[in-house]
C-alpha cells in the first residue's frame, strides 16, 4: 500500500475530495437545481436577465394556461422532456457565469422546434380547421416550405422585448437568499 499511495497523504486527500464534493453540493444548493425539476415559472427568473420576459408571460393571454415548460421543453416523453431542459440549463448557466448572456436573448437553434411544435400541439385545432395549416414541423420552416407561428405571431406571449434594458424593473417573484441566516450574521460583523 506504501509504495501505490503514501500513507501520509491519505488524509489530506480526504479532506481535499471532502471539500471538493462540499463546494459541489453548496453550488447545487445556491444554484437552486432543485427548483429546475418543477413546472414552476418563478424557478425562470432564478436567472435575473430573465426577469422581462417572465413578466411579459405574466400579462400575456397564455399566463392562466401555460408555463414556461410548456411552451419551450418538448412534451412528448418526460425523458426527453428533462434531458432538454438540463442540456439548456447547463448552456445558460455556463453562458450566464462568464458573463456572456447577449442583450437581446433569443432561443437556441434547438429550441424553436420545440416552441413551434408545442404552439401547434396546443392549438391543432386552429391549425386544421381554420387556419387549414395542419402540422407544420420547424424543419419545413427551415427549408422555405412553411412559415413559424411567430412569423405572424410576433407578440405571443412576450411581447416585445429587444433586449435585456427594456424592463429594469421588471416585478417578479425573487426568490430569498440561498445564504444561510448564520452566515448573514458572520458576514454583518
């Protein structure tokens, strides 16, 4: 045993996995990972940027029947469901931590298949009695055989939001502190 790992260095290689799965678990704690796995649109503007456009849901005439999640998460199977919106969790938190987040935030390439199927999914009715469209893919849109729902539907449900200054003070659910009232005190002194 000596000779693979001295046995010197056990302990300070516990005490460095220990910290390293502490710093894990706390940024999972401040992160609020959990609030993630709810339909919940508060859990949105975890993300402060993201404040406009979950106000503009809120006074929009989708807010009493939708979520966010309904709208941008694709619903077919609750597999795919959840390894979307992680994929998409883990690409904004990345983007947000180093502070590249555009003024102007626009879905990823991905994304608007899901948002245009869910639109159609939602009204399908509309869509094959009124409007005779039926159901249109996004990869139509993509090769010129047929126009996205937001190509005539410019406002639904954000309005318009150009960029991230439109709305400083935008009213949202903040969610409390992650810090813990014992390190408030500490940190007051």
């Amino acid at each position: 045993m000596e000779k693979i790992f001295p046995r010197r260095l056990v302990i300070p290689t516990i005490v460095l996995c220990g910290a390293v799965v502490g710093i894990f678990l706390y940024l999972l704690y401040i992160s609020r990972v959990a609030s993630y796995l709810s339909d919940d649109p508060s859990a949105c503007v975890n993300c402060h940027i993201m404040a406009p456009y979950y106000q503009s849901w809120q006074k929009s005439s989708h807010q009493p029947w939708t979520t966010c999640n309904d709208c941008h998460v694709p619903q077919d199977n609750i597999i795919k469901g959840y390894s979307f919106k992680a994929k998409d969790g883990l690409y904004h938190a990345a983007i947000f931590t180093l502070r590249m987040e555009p003024q102007v935030i626009r879905p990823r390439a991905e994304s608007y298949g899901a948002i245009m199927d869910n639109c159609i999914r939602c009204h399908t009715q509309l869509n094959t009695e009124f409007v005779k469209t039926g159901m249109v893919k996004y990869r139509q849109v993509e090769k010129g055989e047929a126009r996205a729902c937001w190509d005539c539907h410019r406002e639904v449900p954000h309005g318009r939001i150009s960029n991230l200054a439109m709305s400083p003070n935008a009213i949202v659910p903040l969610p409390e502190s992650p810090v813990p009232d014992w390190l408030k005190k500490i940190m007051k002194r």
